[in-house]
C-alpha cells in the first residue's frame, strides 16, 4: 500500500513546539437585527466557536491601551486550543514547518559545519565532506567572529541565534570572519549555503564475522535507501548472517520507511507488521512486501527510552512474531498517528488521526490523560529507578499478548525489551553534564598544547595518550571545582573523554566505531544473537 508522505510518525521530542488549528480563515460576522433577530442553533454555533474569537481580537485592535501584535495572539489562541488535545497534535509556524521538512526530508539548507563555543567564540567542530563550509576552506578549530558583518559573540553562546544568521534565507552568500586554528591574523571567507545532506542511517560496521551492525538515527525518506546500501554492503559483500539494529534515541519519523525497512525483515508476503485505527474504527493494515533482497538470520534491536514511534513500530513487529530479540530499556510509549495539515500562511497542523497497534493488536501510547505527569514521566522513570534496575519497571496493562511462540508480552506505555541493560547512573548527574558540555572546549586547549594529538591515525593511540598523560588532573585543572565526580566514576569520565577526543581529532567513523565496540548495550546483544 502506497502511504501519504503527510503520514508521519513524529518525534516526542517535538512536544516543546506546541500546537494549532487554522482557524481565522473565512470566518463570517452575523450581525445582530435588534429584536426580531432569532439566532438559529447553527449560528449560536459560530458566534460561540468561531466568531467569539474574531470579536475579541477585533476588540483588542480597537480599544486595547497597548500595541499588540495580532499574529501573535492568533498563535496563543491556536495553542492553547491544541493543548486540550494529546501532547502530539502541534502547531507549527512557516519557520519551524520549513525546518521540519527539511529535517526529514534528509537534508537541510546550509554550510555543513558543526560548532561548540568556548567563551561565547563559535568554533568550528568538523565540516560535512564535499560541503560549503569545507569547499571554502573551512576546518576544525576555526574561530567564526563575524558573519556578514554581524559579531558572532554578541549570541552569547546561543547555537539558535548562530544557525538563524547562517539560514537567513535571503542571504545565501555568507562573508564569514574567521580567525584560523593557532593563528592570529583573520581572514575574511567567502560561503555559498548549499543543501547539505544528512544520513538517518550514520554507522554501519561487522561486530564479528558473523554479525553486523546498523545504527538508524530517525526515519526520514532517506532511510529506507541508506538502510540498503547498509544491508548489501554488510551481508552480501562483507557476509554478514545475522544484523544488530540499533533504534537507541530514535524519535521515529515516516511510517513508510520503517514499512518497507521490515519488509527486508521478513522474507514471507503479507505478514501484517502494524495496522492503524481512526476514531470511527476504520482499520488499515501495512503488510510485507516479500522482496526480501539480502538474506538476514538472526536480528537484535536495541531500544532505550528514546526510541519512540516509528522506532517502536518496527521493534513491535520484531517482538511480536519472534522475529528477534530487543535489548535495552523499555521504549518510549508513543503510539498515535499524525497528518500534516498545511495553513494558509505557510504555518500547518500536525493533527493525531490515527492509533498504531503492532501485529498483535498491542496499542503501547501511554496514558496522556494528566499533561504534566506525560511531559516529565522519562524524568520519573529515573527517579523511579527503572532505568537502572529491571524490577523497577511497571506493568501498565496487564492484558496478556503471546506471541507464535508463546512468549507472554504486555501493552500500554512502550515496548518492553526482552534483555535489559541498565543505563549508568552516574550519566544522569549533574556532574557528568558539567564534564560533557566542557569537553569539546578542553578538546580546543589540548590541541594546542599537544600538537601531536591532530597527526595521529588509529584509535589505540588516544587511547595509550590517556593512559600516558594525567588527564583527570588537566581535566581538573581547566574546569576548576565544577569538574569534579566520585573516584569510582574514573573509568565512566575516561570512555566519554575517549569517544570526544576521537570525534574531535579524527571525526565521526572512527569515533563511532570505537564507541560501538564498548558498548554494552551492543555486547549484550552479541550474547543473545548467541543463543
């Protein structure tokens, strides 16, 4: 079945860009004829639905002391009506649908640079290959000053403020002011915004001889194609039997990618693998193709509470047919459904229309009832313990689901993994935070005190660079008393240190696949593909 590309399954992480409902279009005044105006019930209706609303902002506009701007208050109107609905339905203005498009269209108009700032200075993290920010010249550890004429450190830090000035849509040539790593002079540098695009699918690589590994990000229309080019170069050229998928953090994105994902999944036609329910009971069912291209064996999914949506629509299909097994945390819990729908301003709705269930009849959307205990509940899993112990975990629905081979399987706040790995507890400190969000900036400093951290080429050689130098006191040293954590934590504080220090020195790939072969999440899927 050919699904709308309006169907979305969209990210949680989308709940802070609330709501709307385009509804000042075309609405009609019905004027009041003294006494003998009878008003019928349909148009009490618009009075009370529509009418009321353009009254009170007619009045504002006429009366109200202060100068107000009425698109403004049109858009608070809309979002406070959106917020009585679920936490998914949202309002979207023509800036954030714009970026939205583009986030899961995969690809994005810019220059292709990542940036951390060290004392309110952009500096330059990487460049995308074969992009406009590495096409002019730019590299890791440039300073941006200016950017057509505007003083960088006037954004005080704020990565929006820097990426809205480098997206200005009428200014497509960039004349950046940058000072060059270990140099003083500045140079002025001329950058043509391009579209740069992104990969869904970022990592791929063999585990073992035997096994490999894919990594999906979210599920823009991309996906699908960059999942293939994983699959074929893993399985048919590099003779992998068995795959690790990896949905850590994935917010989910377009019900048609993960659909045609699963059908290379599951080699049999027709296997039903999610179906949808509207609020009239109307049922559409999304079922395997039976082109499998690349023959796969055994599967593990990894999930954690990030992965949500889409990310649960294919670990949902996997689990209910015994397809493999998923190792992790329970997922997020979001099973509703939205369409977009586009306003006449260039600003749209994304209305829920739909609930997903997987194969067996399984609806995992938590309880939204109470909006406040939905915005923060990944907060309370924490708090409960349930990341970090199993036994934490609540069975919301105790409505048994058994599976063909019948493993007994539960319903109503996520997908439950049939492996737990409970996370690190010490990431959830603000100790860790505060060594995070320094790193790249002491990063900055090694490079210049350690020249020779930039010409090494292999992994092993940061890794003997730690072991040879007293990082914990430099690290120490550079963040004064804010960097500062248990003496048990060493070993947490040396792997984050590793996975940054290769990202920065020699990019994403090697980074990725040293932070992949120490991943515990990952050996423990290794064991279960085992069994």
């Amino acid at each position: 079945m050919q699904i709308p590309s309006s169907y979305r399954i969209w990210q949680p992480a989308l709940l802070g860009v609330t709501v709307a409902l385009g509804m000042m279009a075309g609405v009609k005044m019905v004027p009041k004829l003294g006494n003998q105006y009878h008003p019928t019930l349909d148009t009490v209706m618009v009075l009370d639905q529509d009418d009321k609303i353009e009254e009170v902002l007619k009045y504002i506009d006429a009366k109200y002391i202060d100068t107000v701007h009425r698109g403004e208050l049109v858009d608070e109107t809309i979002r406070s009506i959106i917020d009585q609905l679920d936490p998914h339905s949202n309002y979207l203005t023509a800036k954030e649908v714009a970026l939205e498009a583009e986030n899961h269209e995969g690809h994005y108009s810019g220059i292709g640079a990542e940036f951390f700032f060290v004392q309110d200075t952009p500096i330059i993290l990487r460049t995308v290959e074969a992009s406009p920010a590495e096409r002019a010249g730019l590299g890791r550890g440039d300073a941006i000053l200016a950017i057509n004429g505007t003083n960088t450190l006037d954004f005080a830090s704020e990565f929006d403020k820097l990426s809205d000035l480098i997206r200005e849509p009428n200014q497509p040539d960039l004349r950046i002011a940058v000072r060059r790593s270990n140099a003083a002079t500045i140079d002025t540098v001329l950058v043509t915004r391009d579209l740069v695009p992104t990969n869904s699918v970022d990592h791929y690589q063999m585990l073992t001889d035997q096994v490999g590994y894919i990594r999906v990000r979210q599920f823009s229309m991309e996906t699908y194609r960059q999942f293939m080019v994983a699959v074929e170069n893993l399985v048919q050229q590099k003779k992998a039997k068995d795959l690790v998928i990896d949905l850590r953090g994935n917010p989910g994105g377009y019900l048609q990618q993960v659909v045609q994902i699963l059908s290379q999944l599951f080699v049999e036609k027709d296997k039903l693998l999610v179906y949808t329910v509207t609020r009239n009971g109307q049922k559409r069912e999304y079922r395997s193709s039976g082109q499998a291209f690349f023959p796969v064996n055994k599967i593990a999914v990894l999930v954690d509470e990030g992965s949500a949506s889409a990310s649960e629509i294919l670990a949902g299909a996997i689990q209910d047919w015994d397809r493999g097994v998923l190792v992790g945390r329970r997922t997020f819990g979001k099973g509703l459904v939205q369409k977009e729908f586009p306003l006449g301003d260039g600003s749209a709705l994304l209305l829920t229309i739909e609930r997903y269930y997987t194969p067996l009849g399984r609806l995992i959307q938590k309880s939204y009832q109470d909006r406040d205990a939905y915005q923060h509940e990944l907060y309370d899993r924490s708090q409960h313990g349930e990341l970090t112990d199993a036994a934490q975990i609540p069975v919301l629905d105790s409505t048994p689901y058994k599976t063909p081979r019948g493993k007994v399987l539960y319903a109503k706040g996520g997908i439950y993994p049939d492996v737990f790995v409970p996370m690190d507890s010490f990431v959830l400190s603000p100790e860790y935070q505060a060594i995070e969000g320094n790193l790249y900036s002491w990063m900055y400093q090694l490079s210049r005190e350690y020249p020779e951290l930039s010409t090494y080429q292999e992994a092993d050689q940061y890794v003997n660079w730690t072991k040879s130098h007293n990082w914990k006191r430099e690290l120490q040293n550079f963040g004064g008393k804010s960097l500062r954590w248990p003496s048990g934590m060493d070993r947490t504080v040396e792997r984050l240190i590793l996975d940054r220090m290769l990202y920065y020195f020699q990019g994403p790939d090697i980074a990725n696949t040293f932070s992949v072969n120490h991943d515990e999440c990952v050996e423990k899927a290794l064991k279960a593909l085992e069994k």
